[in-house]
C-alpha cells in the first residue's frame, strides 16, 4: 500500500463525516453553477431588451448556496480535526514502539518534525487538495452540457482551456515532490539546532558561544528558506499559466458574443468566471498533494518501521522465575563498529542484587539494552528465568522489568499523572505508599496542592534528589519483579546520592536488581559485585 492510501485507510472510521463534507461542497458548487448560469441568462435578455422579473427561485438559489457553503465549512473541518487526531495517535504509538526506551532513535528535531511538520502538511489533504479536485472533476461535465446547451461551438472553443488547466497540478505536484526532500531535511535539521541550543543554553552562556550556536542556526535557516523560496517561484509560475488560461477562456466567450451569439456568451461567461474560480486552485492543490505525498510518506515511514528486535511468530510463555543469565554473549551495534563485549557471561539469581561497575563506554548501558530487547545479541543468549529472551514477548518482558535511568524523565505535568505511568489504574493510597516509599512524601505534602502540584518542565519545581525519588517512586509502582537501575544518581552530589541508595535498600527487599554504575557509595547492599573492564566481566567482591 503506498503511504498516501496508508493515510488515507486510516480516515476510514471518520468516512461518514468525510463524505458528508464532499457532498456539501459539491452542492454548493453545483449551486453556485446555477446561480451565475441563471444570472447570466436573465442578464443577457434584460440586455436584448426583453422585460426580465427576476424569479425568487434565483433568490433562493442564492441562499442556498451560502447555507450549503457555512455548512461545509464547518463539516469538513469537523471531519480533518477527527482524522488528524486518529493519525497523531497512530504515528505517536508507532514511534513509541519502534524505539522502546529512546535507545537508538532518530534525533529528536527530526521526530519532532514528523509529529508536527509532516503530520499538518496531511492536513491540506482532504481540505485543499481533495475536495477541489473532486469539485474541478464535477465541474468539467456540468459547465459542458450547460455550453454544449446554449451553444455547441462554444463548447467546443471553451473547454479545452479547461482541460490544459487540468494538467498544470499535475506539473506542480511534481515540482513539490522533487522540493519536499530538501524542505523536509532543512526543517529536521532547523528544529534540531534549535532544540540543542535551547536545552544547553545553561553550557550556551557559560562558554560564551551564542555566536556559534546562532549560526548553526542561522545556517539551517538559511538552508529551509532556500527551499521555500524554489517552490514558492515554481508555484507562481505555475499560478501564472493559470491565471492566463482562465483570462484566454473568458476573452474568447467575450468574442463570441461578437460573432453574434450574445446570450451564449453571457452565460459562458458568468458559468467560466465560478469555473475558473476552481481551476486557479488547482496549482496550489498540486503544490500541497506533492508535499502532502512526501509528508506520507515520511509519517508512515517512521510509524510502522519495525522494531530493532521483533518479536517471535509464536512468543513463548513467560517464565515463573526471574532470574537473568548472560550466557556468552557477543555484541556491536554494526558490522563496522567495535564489539562492546564478546563472549560475556554473567548470572544473576532470583531476588539477588548485582552491581556492574565501569567506565563510560564500556558496555554497561548495552547490557540494559539487551536484557530489555532493544538491541539483540549477534552471538550467545539472554535468558529470563531460562528462556531466551528473543522467543519472550517484548511488552510481557518489559512489564516484568522496571528500568530506571539517569536520564529518567519527568514530565510538565502534576505529580499525580507523572506517577500513574507506572500504574495507570493506582489509587491516591497507592500513589503516597510509593511516595513513603521513595521518602519523597513529606515533600509532597508540603506542597499546597499535594499530588495536583505542578512538577515543571524536566522536573524544575524540585531538587535533583527529589527529582530521582519521585522517578523511583514512578518505577515502584509498577510492581515489576526486576529492578535495573543505570546511573540512577549521575549528577547528584555525594551525600543526596547516598541517602538515596538507602532508600532504594529498603524499598528492593525481595526483588531482583541490577545496579549499573560508574562508583559505588558504600552504602548499597549487593550479593555481588562486576566489573566490566576491555569488554569484559571481572568479579570485584563477592
């Protein structure tokens, strides 16, 4: 199925609102048709001398066609608002299950492109190309009975112009799909400078660099406008063809009334002037279908793009136990890239605490990565309670598996909705025993508001320390058998760090944990200890 009748698939459940929109707006075409047909007519027998009384049918038509044409607005905007709510929720669950846990995904401006940018480039779809091209298509057969009525050889003269009209969106939706790459790339790299400025602007003013980064900025810029600026000058030639075929085809019905066909002309017209008024758009809805086409295809590519690791045809049951084992495992995230580790071994029993210890880059993520399946093994195998991992169903697995990471992230929103991640249906009672559980609620009962406090943005109403136990109370809600902490306290100082590795003590009792760390504290309670030095595991204690 190509991406645009992907999209459009996806509209299906909102057909009858969709369909109800093209039926008004053909019917207010159809009325505006008959209004100037009929104007036309009574103004060339009033012109011949013919005493003319205007009919109240030509009143009524008249008001019909301003009903029928409120009330399209209003369906078709109606309809495209339903069908790009459906489409965002789509694309946002495809992007969550593409890139389970952030790992490996694109950069963020060009997801953030694809939400935003592609997604209301689809929604001139049905508004500006769909219903135009439909109402031009309509238009064509009626405006030929009503020439070929009054006068055949006007008919015959006329209507090629608007046959030749008809190809010009065909040249401007190629010329739009030829653009859209490049504009598609600008804007992705646009919204990438801007992003990192903004969230480094702190390390921006320190080393004095807003020079540089406005440039990089300013370059991309650049790089988007000279995009737009191409298409725009395409689509105004383009405009321009039209504009001058419209011109020809009402000149000529002018010329007609010369040759002596007067009434002919009058009404060829009044009908041309409504029918070009809907041929001069057709350029610009082949300048919207070319970028819509791209947009497409960019939205479907990045929702349905498979999982890095898929799962089984026939998943196995999930284990009862919850024990982990490594059992020779060899990884490297391409063919031309170093192996992380080879031939790595590592066990981890039921309810034991196991830290792994290492520098930055030696692996230790990579092993997260793997145990959550989000990266595969090229040799060896993870099991879970000693079934291979690969054969287990990744949203059963990753249920089973609480992850908590340094860079978790808490959301601008309430305190409330920024625990019920971890358990959607938990309960305020709940929500404050997780809380006196991470020794975070006295904090939050501090606060006038309590649970409805608002958090800020990345968690800015509240300290670093806060910050992480209000995250670890988020991931005790999940009840998961299986803790795996990655740098949980990285960029907290040495004291809020072990204050919170007591608490984490506690509140793991009788659970599975793997602690992933640059340093130990002293404080953490482990049954065993790892090292993962050159690729490989080494026991520190035991």
């Amino acid at each position: 199925m190509s991406p645009m009748r992907r999209i459009l698939s996806l509209w299906l459940r909102d057909a009858g609102w969709l369909a109800l929109a093209v039926l008004l707006s053909l019917a207010a075409l159809a009325a505006g048709v008959a209004l100037m047909g009929f104007s036309g007519r009574y103004l060339a027998l009033s012109l011949a001398g013919t005493a003319v009384l205007v009919p109240l049918g030509l009143q009524f038509i008249g008001s019909v066609r301003v009903v029928l044409r409120y009330m399209e607005r209003v369906v078709s905007h109606e309809a495209i608002f339903r069908a790009l709510a459906d489409l965002r929720v789509w694309l946002f669950r495809g992007l969550a299950a593409s890139a389970a846990g952030g790992l490996g995904f694109r950069r963020a401006g060009d997801a953030l492109s694809r939400l935003v940018n592609d997604v209301d480039a689809l929604d001139g779809l049905f508004l500006r190309i769909f219903v135009p091209g439909m109402s031009a298509l309509m238009l064509v057969p009626v405006l030929a009975w009503v020439l070929w009525r009054e006068h055949a050889a006007a008919a015959l003269v006329l209507l090629p112009f608007l046959y030749v009209a008809f190809y010009l969106p065909v040249l401007a939706a190629r010329a739009a799909r030829e653009n859209a790459g490049k504009a598609g790339q600008a804007m992705s790299g646009l919204r990438s400078a801007a992003l990192d400025a903004l969230h480094g602007l702190r390390e921006v003013k320190i080393f004095e660099a807003e020079g540089r980064m406005l440039a990089a900025v300013q370059s991309r810029e650049a790089a988007l406008l000279a995009a737009q600026r191409e298409l725009v000058a395409k689509g105004s030639a383009l405009n321009a063809r039209a504009f001058i075929l419209a011109q020809g085809g009402i000149l000529l019905a002018i010329l007609l009334g010369f040759l002596g066909a007067p009434v002919a002309a009058i009404i060829a017209v009044m009908v041309l002037t409504t029918a070009f008024e809907t041929v001069l758009g057709l350029p610009r809805a082949g300048l919207l279908y070319g970028q819509a086409n791209a947009a497409a295809m960019r939205v479907v590519q990045a929702a349905e793009a498979p999982p890095a690791v898929p799962d089984p045809a026939t998943p196995s049951p999930m284990p009862s136990r919850n024990s982990i084992a490594f059992e020779h495992v060899s990884f490297r995230y391409g063919l031309d890239r170093p192996w992380v580790f080879e031939n790595l071994s590592l066990q981890v029993p039921q309810g034991a605490r196991v830290a792994i210890l290492g520098p930055s880059g030696a692996g230790k993520s990579t092993i997260a990565a793997l145990l959550l399946k989000l990266v595969a093994p090229v040799s060896g195998q993870i099991r879970l309670g000693g079934t291979d991992v690969l054969l287990l169903p990744s949203e059963e697995l990753r249920h089973r598996i609480a992850y908590l990471g340094q860079t978790s992230q808490l959301f601008a929103d309430t305190i409330r909705n920024n625990l019920l991640l971890g358990d959607p249906a938990a309960d305020d009672a709940r929500l404050w025993a997780a809380l006196e559980d991470a020794q975070v609620a006295d904090v939050v009962r501090a606060l006038p508001e309590g649970l409805d406090a608002w958090v800020g943005e990345g968690g800015a109403t509240l300290s670093g320390g806060q910050g992480r136990r209000l995250a670890l109370a988020r991931t005790l809600l999940m009840d998961a058998p299986i803790l795996v902490l990655d740098e949980p306290c990285a960029g907290l100082d040495a004291a809020t760090e072990q204050e919170f590795f007591k608490v984490l003590n506690n509140v793991t009792e009788g659970r599975t944990v793997l602690l992933i760390l640059h340093r130990l504290t002293g404080v953490e309670q482990l049954d065993r200890i790892w090292r993962l030095t050159g690729g490989a595991l080494i026991s520190a204690a035991g």
